[in-house]
C-alpha cells in the first residue's frame, strides 16, 4: 500500500481521538468543568477552554495536514502533561490504579504515533502545500 496514503489513514486516526474529545468538552461543557474540578484543575473554565482550543486546533492541523509535524508536538505536549496530571497512577490501587494504568499506556500509544507523525510528516495528501 501507498506510504501517503498510510500517513492519511494514520492522521485520520490520530486527530479522531482529539477532535471527538474536543466537541464532547464542547457540548457537555458542565460536565468538562466537573471533570477539571475532580482533578484539581483551576482555574476551570480557562483550563477547559484552553484544553478545547488545543485538541480542535492540533486535531484539524493533523487531520488536514496543514502544519501536521507542528499539530503532532502540540498534541503530544498536551497528551503528556494530561497523562502526568490526570492519569497517572501514582497512589492508587486495585481497580482504580489497572484503570489509569491503561489509559497511561493508551496514551503513551498515541503519543508515539504522533511521534512518528512529527518525523514522517504528513506525506502527501495535505488541504495545502
């Protein structure tokens, strides 16, 4: 298969994660600034916002692969510093530390597929050159 076309299906699958996640914050807004609340993330609503703008931003910059290397580090940065924040298992137990254990691992997954997308660059399907 195409090795464009690879890095298309990639970027498609990568941004999904951040754009969904982005319109979900959007949409039930309360609960976004409940779940900042729980984890301590004040001041909420500018956190929140912020966290909005940087998932649709680096989302559609992936996605369209207009600036995709640039898009791939800012998502990556933000999935870190989420990832050490909010879900890290540090002091947990039992069921809850198997939960944030996964979802460290998935995100360290994603993390590294926007890793390659940074180095690879978006191939050649892009909105513009």
């Amino acid at each position: 298969m195409d090795g464009n076309l690879l890095l298309l299906v990639a970027r498609v699958c990568l941004s999904a994660v951040y754009l969904y996640s982005a319109l979900d914050k959007l949409i039930f807004w309360k609960n976004g600034l409940a779940f900042c609340e729980r984890h301590g993330l004040a001041p909420y609503t500018p956190v929140l916002a912020a966290t909005i703008v940087v998932q649709l931003t680096g989302g559609l910059m992936v996605l369209l692969g207009v600036y995709a290397r640039e898009g791939a580090i800012l998502l990556l940065l933000f999935t870190l510093i989420a990832t050490l924040r909010v879900h890290f298992p540090r002091g947990l137990s039992g069921e809850e530390f198997r939960r944030e254990t996964t979802i460290s691992l998935e995100h360290l997954g994603i993390i590294g597929g926007l890793l390659m997308l940074a180095v690879a660059g978006p191939g050649k399907h892009v909105l513009v050159d």
